[in-house]
C-alpha cells in the first residue's frame, strides 16, 4: 500500500527542526554522561552548552517571517516563536554558567541530572511556545514542569529542597487538572482542540456560550498557576526558598518567557472572541498580585523569598499589558499594548537572572547568601559587585535610567493609551510600595557596616558573567528602542 493510499501526508519538520536536534542531543547526553569519570562533568557541561547553540543557530537560520504550520497544524513556527526562542536559550546558556560551580558544591551526585533536566525543561518551554493546539500546549507544559519537580529536589540531602519539590509537585498537578478541564470544557463547546479553529468557531458563533466561559475560567485558573499570580501563587515562596538557589534561578527565568507565550496563544490567538471576558479576570489577577506581592515582599528578611513575591507582582504588572490590548472590541491598541508585555517580560528575565546570579556569586560552600543581612557592608567588601547589584536593584524598581524604567513606562503608557486609568493609578502606587524594598537592599549594602569583612573570591567567568549581566541592564535602559522594536516587529508578523 502507497502512502496516498493510505491518505498519510508527511509533515514538514522544519519549523520543529531545533527542537528534534535538541531531543536527539539530550540523548545522546543522558547516555554519554553515564560513562564519564569526570568528577566535573566537564564533557557534559560543555556538550549541553553545544546543544543549546546548536539550537540557537538552527533557529536563527530557519527563522522566516512567514507563518508556518506544521503536524496537521498542531505546531506553529512564526517570528514571536522564533524570538522567544532564541531569547530563551540564551537565559538558559546564561543560567548554566552562573550555576556551574555552585551545583558541583551543593548536590555533587547530580550533576549529570541537572545538565539534562535543564534541557529536557528547555524542550517543554520550546514545544509550549510553538504550540497551536491545546494537547501541543499540554504535552509542553507537562514536560517542563516535570523536570522542574526533579530539579528543585536534586539536593536529596536537603529536607528545605525536598518539601519545596513536594509542595511544588501538589500544586502543580492541582493546576494541571484546572488546565485539562478548562481544555477539555473548551472542546466541548467548540468541537476542536486546534487553538486557531476555535477561534475561527468563536467567530463565527458556532459555541455553547454557557461551556465556554466555565472552561474559560478554569483555562485561566491553570494559566495564572503557571505565571505565579495571586491567588495561584502558595507555591512561588517555598519553591523559591526551598530550592537549590540554581535552580530557582531557572525556575525564576526562563518559564516566564514561555508562560507569556501559552497566554498569547491561548488567550489572543485562541479566545480573543471572548476578551471581554478574561480581561476582566486578569485585571483583577493582575491588581491582587501587585498588591500583595509588593506588601508581602516587604515583610521578608530572606532575599529569595523577597525575589519570590517580587515576581509575583512582576508578572501581576506585565498582565497589564495583555488587559489592554482589546478595548471595547476595538483592537488598535493590541500591538503597542502586548508588546510592551513581550518587552517587559524579557527586561524580567534578564534582571532576574542577574539578581540570582549575583547571589550564586557570593554563596560559598556552607553558605548560601539569600539573607539581607549578608549583604550589609557589600559596598566596602566589593564596590563594582555592590555596583552591579544596586543597577539590578534600580531595575527591579523601575528607577530611571535602567531597563526596567521603561519596561514599567511602556506598559503603563500602553494602559493610559487604552483608557484604565484608574488601573495604571494602582499600578504606579503599588510599584512605590515595591521601591522600597529594592532600595532597602542598597541601604543595606552602602550604610551597614560588614558582618564579614573577607574579600569576595569568584571564579572569573562569574565574575565576568555578572559584570556583563549589570552592564546590559543599564545599557538597554539607555538605548532600550531596539529591544522594544524586536518585540513589537516579531509581533506584529505573528498575530
């Protein structure tokens, strides 16, 4: 029997090819680690970072800015993806070297398994920013947060890493089956999985209304868990606090690229039929996230539970963005409005890698550096890396002239332009509130005097990293119109 025959059309496999070139590559890691007697897992190290160029440069050399669909329209290959992507293995590349040094420290028996956990939770993030259909989304989802369940409990010896992973393991299967109802009430009011044909049915009117909003609000429910917005947040300050600070540098990153990814897919791509509807769920996420990150954040005397609640309201801000792309049916303002969302996302997840990383660079064998009072007096110790961390800090608050100045300026502009007013009100006080705590580190690290007066050894490519890290926030907060107009180009050819 022929192919015809059979009525079998082979898919295309180039708009999947980095991702099948990353599967094949975890492989071949996983089996090769196994054999080395390098105590370093040198060979693994620099075959996982082979891997995500390799990624990288099959992604910018297969990037077009034609929309293609591919795996009977299930997987979709267009600029946001390719963007995202690239983006994406480069916070990756970036998390793998700060974390190097301090993972042979802290859990010497897993070495291996965090190089390629790290890239099996890569996969996931890719297949979830291709996705065009909500068992692909699925399938992406899954892969990424298993990997990060065994991540955040690979110190076996830390009971702190073992009760995050286990709380992180509960909640994330509660909000997996929030996420699969949703899907599965979504399907039953459409008749389709494929994330493009339910549009095209909501369009048309061809939906049970009733099903379709109670599956849209589980469809949300499952989202705002995955972003970490309140009241889906329980998780983020164990998980943060508990993990390996590594490993919550990766969860604290790169997940967030791809979280914003499924909200476009889903929400605009998908469901932008009922925007009335789920925008005003998310301003209502999006409010009771700032306020309560930011007020919770202050109460915190450990830095990486602070980061945590921190991110909370970051991601409560960014939502901001996705609000108010569609007022009133009207969707002139969907461009400037998500991507000032994409903007400032990918601003996030630069900074926070750099925070991160400069408390790796500072954790020792024995100590870890995640309490404020452990950088009293930073400035006496090291005043380039104090430097470095007061640029991130400023980020984080949003001070001009740094990154995050106008990643918080292009968002509240985009939701003054859509007429919220009152919503970029709340949003600027409680960004005041959140200054606080931000500058609480800088006055920390300028007036207290020093609990520990030894010099900070570093090896020198962490040294370099973090160096770098700083400098490009400040840098883009200087030139910042090249970054946005990437965001709003790659946009524009993708909606």
């Amino acid at each position: 029997m022929t192919l015809s025959e059979m009525n079998f059309v082979l898919p295309d496999l180039m708009p999947a090819a980095a991702e099948i070139f990353l599967l094949a590559a975890v492989s071949l890691i996983l089996v090769v680690d196994v054999f080395l007697k390098d105590s370093r897992r040198t060979t693994t190290f620099l075959m996982t970072q082979l891997a995500l160029l390799g990624c990288f440069v099959i992604t910018f050399m297969t990037s077009s800015a034609e929309i293609t669909y591919t795996f009977s329209n299930m997987y979709v290959d267009d600029l946001m993806a390719d963007f995202l992507k690239l983006l994406l293995y480069v916070t990756v590349l970036i998390v793998m070297w700060y974390s190097r040094d301090y993972m042979l420290d802290r859990a010497p028996h897993a070495k291996g398994e965090f190089y390629s956990l790290s890239l099996f939770a890569t996969l996931g993030m890719m297949v979830m920013i291709s996705a065009n259909h909500f068992l692909t989304v699925y399938l992406g989802l899954e892969l990424l947060s298993l990997s990060l369940y065994g991540m955040v409990a690979l110190n076996r010896d830390s009971v702190q890493a073992t009760e995050a992973a286990m709380k992180y393991f509960v909640l994330g299967a509660l909000a997996s089956g929030l996420l699969l109802y949703g899907m599965s009430l979504i399907y039953g009011a459409t008749g389709t999985l494929e994330i493009t044909a339910v549009a095209e049915r909501l369009y048309m009117g061809a939906a049970n209304k009733t099903v379709l909003t109670l599956g849209l609000v589980f469809l949300v429910a499952g989202l705002a868990f995955k972003l970490g917005v309140v009241p889906f947040h329980m998780w983020i300050p164990d998980v943060y606090h508990g993990a390996p600070t590594a490993i919550t540098m990766f969860i604290g990153s790169a997940p967030k690229l791809a979280a914003f990814a499924i909200v476009m897919r889903m929400l605009v791509n998908g469901l932008i039929v009922l925007a009335a509807d789920w925008q005003q769920m998310l301003i209502l996420l999006s409010v009771l996230s700032m306020a309560i990150g930011n007020l919770a954040a202050i109460a915190q005397t450990n830095l990486k539970r602070m980061l945590a609640y921190s991110a909370i309201s970051h991601m409560g801000f960014m939502l901001l963005g996705i609000v108010t792309g569609v007022v009133g049916g009207d969707a002139r303002y969907a461009l400037n409005a998500y991507s000032s969302a994409m903007f400032y996302v990918v601003t996030y997840v630069l900074t926070s890698a750099g925070t991160f990383g400069m408390i790796l660079l500072l954790a020792r064998t024995g100590f870890e550096a995640d309490n404020l009072d452990d950088y009293k007096g930073l400035n006496k110790r090291s005043p380039w890396f104090a430097a470095i961390m007061m640029m991130l800090m400023f980020s984080m608050a949003g001070v001009p002239f740094f990154v995050g100045f106008f990643a918080k300026f292009s968002v509240l502009q985009a939701v003054v332009a859509a007429g919220y007013m009152k919503l970029a009100i709340a949003a600027v006080i409680f960004s005041l509130i959140g200054a606080y705590y931000y500058l609480r580190v800088v006055k920390i690290m300028y007036f207290d005097q020093p609990t520990d007066t030894s010099p900070i050894e570093a090896p020198l490519n962490m040294k370099v990293l973090a160096s770098a890290n700083g400098l490009a926030v400040a840098v883009l907060g200087i030139f910042p119109q090249a970054l946005m107009s990437l965001c709003a180009f790659s946009l524009l050819r993708s909606l």
